[in-house]
C-alpha cells in the first residue's frame, strides 16, 4: 500500500458503520516520525461509528464557510455583556456552518485554574492559554508574548478570520496584530465609549488608531459608537459596520403574576460602578422612598459602589425597602426581573445596553438616562429618558410610579365594567391573542436596524401588553438575525487581499512623528520574531486539527418569527 502524507485521512464507507484508517507516510522526504511511531501510527484506526450522518474528518472547506476565532480577555467563566455576546453570536455561526474557536486568557487561581482546551454547547472550543489575567481580568500588555501561542492556534486550526472583542482586551488587540502577519483577515467588535480629554483617554485612543491599522473590519454596536471610533482611531467610516447586540428572548418570558401587588417595585441590575450611574441612584432612593411609601427597591449586581447603597440603607432606615441581592448568575436574572414593575438604569456612559432589552422582554417600563447610544435602542413608548442628573431622573422615575399606580387602579374592574369594555373593544382586534392589528402592527423583518413604526399596541390587559413587547423583542433583536449580518461582515473582510508588512509600515508611519517611528519599529521586531519563530518550529510539524463539518441548520424563522397565536396561553 502506498502511503500518504502524514495523518492524511482516508474514508471507506459501508453499509453499518464507516472505518476511519490513519495512514502514515514512510517517505524520506516527510520522514518526521520515528519508526516506531510510525508502526504505532498505521495500526491505529477508529471504527464503528454508527449513524454518521456527516463527515467529522478531512470535510473540504466550502464557500461560504470560515474557520473563525473569537478574541477577547472576557470570556466565560465570567459573566458580562462581551461574554454573553461572545458566546450567543459563536452558537449562532456554528449552527450556520463556520467553524468557531475561542481564545481567552486562563481563569482561576493556581490549583484551581482554567486552562488548556475545553468545550461548551455545540462543540465550541475554548482555548484557554497559560496566561493569567493582570488587572481587571485583562493580561499584562507584551505585544510579542503571545505571538508563539497565537501562531501555533491559528495554524493548527486553520483560521481564517479572527474577530476581536473590546479594545480593553489587550489579547484581542495583539491577536489582531499577529494575524494580519500571519496572512488572516481581522474583524474588531467594539463595545464600549471612550473619552477624549484626560490623559488615559488620548493614550487609550493612540493604542487603538495603531490597532486598528491590522483590521480590516469594525463592527460597532450602536450608530453612536460607531462616530466614537471613526474619531478616536481616525478609522474609515465605509469600513466601520453597525450591528446592534441580542438578547435570547426565550429566556426572558413575562409573568405579570409574580409582581407584589402590595408594592411598586423598581429593579436594577447592573454592576455597582461609578460609570454606571450609582451615584445618581443613591441620591434618589431616599426621596423617591419618602414620597411612595409603596416604593421598593431590588438591586442586583456587586461592585464598589455596594458601600454608598448599604450607608443610605442605614441612615434612612430601608432595609425593608432596598434589598441588595449581591452578584446574580444568568439563570437568577429573569426570576428577578419578572418581580419588577419598572427597570432603572441610571448609566453615565453606554454603548448599549442588553439589560434594558431583558427588562423589555419580561413587560417592564424602562427607565434610563439619554446617554450613548441608548436612546437608539427602543422606541419611545417602550423607554422613557431622563437626562443624567439626579433631579430631573427623580421626576421621570416619580411620574412612572403614578402611572403604574394608575394602571393597577384602571385594572381593578368589576364584572359588569369589564363586559363593557370587552363589548367596546371587540371590534379590534388584539395583536396579543390574534392575528395583528395593522394599527399596531410590528414587522418582522430581517434587519434589526429597521425600527419599530411608533405606534402603540391598543391591548386589553397588562399581560397582552408584556406579551406584546416580549414578541417585539423577540422579532427585532434575535441573535440570528446578527449572525447573518455579521457573515457579510466577514465576506467583506475576506474580499481583501491581505496587508503587506510595507504597507502596515506605511500605515503607522502616519500615526506621529514619534509614535509612528516607536510603532513601525515595534512592527518590524514583530516581523523578525515571527521569522523566527517560524524557523524554530515550521508550519509542517504543527499537527494539523481536523475540520468538523456540521449541517446548517435553518434556524431564523423557527427562532426569529413571532409566537403563536396561544404560544403564551
């Protein structure tokens, strides 16, 4: 028998099961095994597999298709905002035929460590690389550390594009850099505002504007983010795509029935940091308490902020009344947010905001201040804004109170009132329990970016009405509505032929007159590392990891379309 390359594989089919032979080369000219390896090698073989409904070894890449690699210092095992959409958009591109990895720092202390390869849902690999977090569970910025581990990934996973995450992620900035030297094509997803006045804003914005001249896309998260970039990085606008973020509906299902009816309760879940407003939410509880004796208060989420909440809890006497849940797990958001009538969010920055989608998606009023791009994310009957000052956020959150006050009063009919109403109203039609009222109607498109037509929905009872935003969401902000876009984002970047080291040299030259000569240098070190590097250990030795091949899976009108007419009966 003649043999192959090495670990080349070869397939024979049957009527059962499918024998998978590896066939090891014995020629002098790839004679990198021993030979006893060699021997070891050819008697090894895997068998039986019965039912394989799709080729797991050896699948030819087809068009369409990448081999992608998320980037980011947040990953799973942390909760957040990056994490999640990290994760949900990996799940999605998975179902629709990529090949998706991770990449992230190891997490953990020593003993008890993260580390090496693990997998979560769907057969997504998660590469968790010996290095440990250095401040704010971000690594220690060295630009050439990571190059050996990241080549030695990007290789053996054959990637084709590798997609960073936030640009306080100093391993998705240096994963950038070392895959455009590599030949991959680099997409950067940014999530956050930044600043451009104080001191660690100008240095921030230098080290993004020499970045981002080793990506070839940027995907931003809201319209405003998008201008924050073009400005701080000096990037290019026609390359700049906006895609907002999701929310999994499902697991976000309204139940009016949990609300107290003897409270008003207000719920804020978010992390007790200074950008995120808690300044401003310590300077209205106490008021807001004394003028709604009704009034309570459930914060979840932890931070250093905790103290100021627990110091007014004391003086005011309202440990009946704000209740601190401390951190919350995914699954212990819903059960929190359904007790709610109104949702807070007091943030002082945001490019977007998914907690406000969650709250939406369980019925509750919104509240937040006009900041970032948060006034872009709802329609205005669905949110109300208040500007970012103590006073004039008291009063919008105090006429919400009256009005969910007067909802329940409204609500409480007796039987004869509610005949009549019904007997009003029976010529319209609900959008809630029936096929939907051109007046209120929402579309179901295939762009998120398409807003809501500003109508509101005439529903009879408090639980059409949650239903009714709960489906608005579900239809305007579903995750494969965002893989599909990004695909075309990844289609662009592969369009372009890759960036010579002349050019990326051209490019940060133009940064400054000294931190383009202090880049450019840093550059070409790179390059001769990389030489190096690839001397040391060549491409051929690095086993090669065997693609998996999953069927696409049709998946956006089953998960994107409305519910049925009695789906939530």
């Amino acid at each position: 028998m003649k043999y192959l390359n090495p670990f080349q594989v070869k397939r024979i089919n049957s009527n059962d099961f499918t024998y998978v032979f590896l066939h090891v080369t014995a020629s002098k000219k790839t004679n990198i095994l021993s030979e006893g390896q060699r021997y070891r090698a050819c008697k090894a073989y895997i068998y039986n597999f019965y039912q394989m409904n799709y080729d797991y070894l050896n699948s030819p890449q087809k068009k369409g298709r990448f081999n992608i690699a998320m980037v980011s210092d947040f990953c799973y095992p942390n909760v957040g905002g990056v994490e999640s959409h990290i994760f949900a958009l990996s799940q999605c591109l998975i179902r629709r035929g990529h090949r998706v990895i991770i990449i992230t720092h190891s997490y953990g202390s020593e003993g008890d460590q993260r580390q090496g390869v693990r997998y979560l849902p769907r057969g997504l690999k998660v590469y968790y690389i010996p290095i440990q977090p250095f401040y704010k569970q971000s690594i220690f910025i060295t630009v050439l550390g990571t190059l050996p581990i990241i080549r030695e990934i990007v290789i053996r996973e054959q990637i084709d594009i590798v997609h960073g995450h936030s640009i306080f992620s100093p391993l998705a900035c240096e994963a950038a850099i070392h895959a455009q030297s590599l030949g991959c094509r680099t997409v950067h997803t940014e999530h956050s505002l930044f600043g451009f006045s104080d001191l660690s804003a100008i240095i921030m914005n230098k080290v993004m504007e020499g970045v981002f001249t080793a990506v070839d896309q940027v995907i931003c998260v809201s319209h405003t983010t998008k201008e924050n970039v073009v400005l701080r990085a000096k990037y290019d606008a026609d390359r700049v795509f906006v895609i907002p973020n999701a929310v999994d509906a499902s697991a976000f299902i309204p139940d009016p029935s949990c609300r107290d009816p003897n409270y008003i309760t207000i719920v804020v879940v978010s992390r007790l940091v200074y950008r995120k407003g808690l300044d401003l939410l310590v300077a209205i509880i106490p008021s807001l308490c004394s003028l709604f004796p009704e009034l309570r208060f459930l914060i979840g989420g932890d931070g250093p902020k905790r103290l100021e909440l627990e110091e007014i809890r004391e003086q005011y006497q309202l440990h009946s009344r704000v209740k601190l849940l401390g951190g919350l797990q995914p699954h212990e958001v819903r059960p929190l947010l359904i007790q709610g009538d109104i949702f807070l969010n007091t943030s002082l920055t945001e490019a977007f905001c998914i907690a406000i989608l969650e709250a939406v998606s369980c019925g509750l009023m919104v509240i937040s201040t006009a900041v970032g791009g948060l006034p872009e994310v709802l329609p205005e009957h669905f949110i109300r804004l208040a500007p970012a000052n103590a006073s004039e956020l008291a009063t919008i959150v105090a006429d919400s109170i009256i009005q969910v006050r007067r909802q329940r009063k409204d609500s409480k009919l007796t039987t004869h009132e509610q005949e009549a109403m019904d007997n009003l109203t029976s010529d319209k039609v609900n959008i809630c329990t029936s096929p939907p009222n051109p007046l209120c109607r929402f579309s179901l498109v295939a762009d998120p970016s398409t807003h809501f037509d500003g109508t509101e929905c005439n529903c009879n009872s408090l639980n059409d009405h949650c239903w009714h935003m709960h489906k608005w969401i579900r239809s305007m902000y579903c995750w494969p509505l965002v893989a599909k876009r990004t695909e075309k984002v990844y289609s662009a970047a592969m369009s372009k032929p890759p960036v010579s080291l002349h050019d990326r040299i051209s490019r940060l030259y133009q940064l400054g007159p000294l931190t383009g000569k202090i880049t450019c240098f840093s550059a070409i070190l790179h390059w001769l590392l990389l030489q190096f590097i690839s001397w040391l250990r060549p491409e051929q030795i690095i086993d090669i990891m065997p693609s998996l091949e999953t069927p696409i899976e049709d998946f956006s009108d089953s998960e994107c379309e409305d519910f049925s007419v009695d789906s939530h009966k």
